[in-house]
C-alpha cells in the first residue's frame, strides 16, 4: 500500500511487479515461463508434430500442464516454509491462474474437437466417468480462480480460507481424471500424485509440530516413495489384473540389478524429497540478518 495515499500504486497490478509496485525478477520469470507450455504446443501445432490427431494430442498436452503446473501450485506453501524463502508466495496467486487458463485452455480444445455440439459434449462428459471428475475439478478451479482477488478476500473473510482449502480434493480430481485418460501407460499420473503426497506431508510436519530436520525430511521423502509405490501396484492391480506385489517389487530392481534404465516414478518422488533434503540444508547454513532487522513482508 502507499504510505501517502492508502492506495495500492498503479504499477502493482503489473505481472512483473511487487505489490510496492518494484519489478520482481521472480515474478517476471514465473510470468514469462507460464507462456513455455502454451508457446511449445503452438510451435509443435505450426510445425505438424501433434501426430494423426492433433487437436487429441493438444488436449492431453494441455491437460497434463494443468496438473503439472497445479503440483508447482501446492508447492509454493511448503517450499515458503522450509526454505524460508518469504517472496515465494507472491508467485502463488499467478500459478493459481495459470492452472485455471491451462485447464480452460483443456476443455475448450475439447470443444473444438466435438465441433463445438453441446449436446454430444454434455452427453459425453455426463456419460464417461473421467470426463465428469474432469468437469467437477474444473468447475473448483474456476470457482477459486475467481474468488482469488484481494477484493473478494476481503468479501470472504474467514470463509475465504475455506474455500481455498478445496485445491486439495480438486487436486484428487484431477489426478484421478489424469490416471483415468492415460489408460495403459500411468507413469506420469503415478509420479505427480506421488509428488502430491510428498507436498502433502510436508504440510502435516507444519501440522503436526515434528521436527524439520535433515533425517525427518529424508524419512518424509521415503514415506512418499513407499505411498507412491503402493498407488502404483494397486493402480495396475485393479485396472489390469497385473500382480500388485511384482508392480511393487520392480521398483526394488534398482537396487537389486542396479537397472537405473527403468527408474519408476516413486524413485523419482524420493529424489525430489532428497534434493528438498540438501536444499534446505544449504538454506539453513546460509547467513541470514537478525529477523527484526528483514523488510516487512507485503500484506
């Protein structure tokens, strides 16, 4: 706010500026990447790389952005925390809206490839159950999207923060509508809800009080890796018959034929917490001013 005049410069509202109105190289650069997804389907699109069906592959391109970027979302809170690091929240509110662009961006590509018939596209998303959880998850972005301005928080009050927290069972949704349209090969879908739950666990440490310590971090990111594992095995037992228990194991020939050609996603899920482990711990041996003398963060 201005000291001056109590209003908010004209400069802040700017994508590439703080709320003082000072241009974020941090923001500037979340601003700029969120255009790469776009600009690379556009690129593959002009160029005649989307195969024998295009518009199909643009849907499912722009899908698996939106839950790629809804993971980068969830992170924000917990990253703030562990390495804290305060401006990171000032990214939030604009990967909020990117997830909601991108998803829109899904459904209207799917629109387009129905030849915009209302009927066969209500009919279809009534009938298939994916394309349901689908709709219902984007509803709640939208609805969240909305309500994201400092006007309806206001509005909101208390219940603002209610509302807010649905990005967790819309998160569900749409990796649930994610695993469902991958059909055969779920690699992608299984690595960003095993991301998801590691996200997830770092907020219960917040939760519960623990200790953020190297080896708690290092056990949170086991944790995640077994969960991730385990949505694995019962993902393909239940969808195609396949042993939960030789699904489960493969992800131990890692270790047992040193095969680092096939790495599954839950390995992947317990790097990602193992570089959150060495991140944090670098963060932490890093000289920091005396926490009276920092800037205020913004409101």
């Amino acid at each position: 706010m201005s000291s001056r005049t109590g209003k908010t410069p004209a400069k802040a509202w700017l994508p590439w500026t703080d709320r003082q109105g000072r241009f974020s190289g941090l923001r500037a650069a979340t601003f700029a990447l969120l255009f790469v997804p776009a600009l690379m389907l556009l690129y593959a699109a002009w160029m005649h790389q989307l195969g024998s069906k295009p518009w199909t592959q643009a849907i499912h391109q722009t899908g698996t952005w939106t839950v790629r970027l809804l993971v980068i979302t969830l992170a924000v809170s917990p990253f703030r925390r562990l390495f804290d690091w305060g401006k990171l929240i000032g990214i939030r509110r604009m990967l909020g809206l990117g997830v909601m662009a991108y998803a829109l961006g899904h459904l209207s590509l799917y629109c387009i490839d129905m030849a915009f018939d209302g009927g066969l596209i209500v009919s279809e998303i009534v009938k298939r159950f994916y394309l349901t959880i689908g709709f219902v998850a984007l509803l709640g972005l939208c609805a969240l999207g909305a309500t994201s301005t400092d006007g309806m928080i206001r509005r909101l009050g208390k219940n603002w923060q209610r509302l807010h927290n649905l990005i967790y069972p819309i998160a569900m949704l749409a990796l649930l509508h994610f695993a469902l349209q991958s059909k055969i090969d779920v690699t992608e879908p299984v690595l960003m809800s095993g991301l998801f739950v590691l996200l997830m666990l770092y907020r219960g440490l917040y939760l519960w009080k623990l200790p953020i310590s190297a080896p708690m971090l290092a056990g949170t990111a086991i944790l995640a890796g077994l969960i991730t594992a385990c949505l694995e095995a019962a993902w393909y037992a239940l969808t195609s018959g396949v042993s939960a228990w030789l699904v489960f194991q493969a992800n131990a020939d890692i270790l047992i034929y040193q095969d680092y050609v096939s790495i599954r996603p839950a390995h992947w899920v317990v790097l990602a917490g193992l570089l959150v482990v060495v991140g944090q711990a670098l963060r932490a041996r890093k000289p920091r001013p005396p926490r009276q003398a920092r800037q205020p963060a913004a409101a």
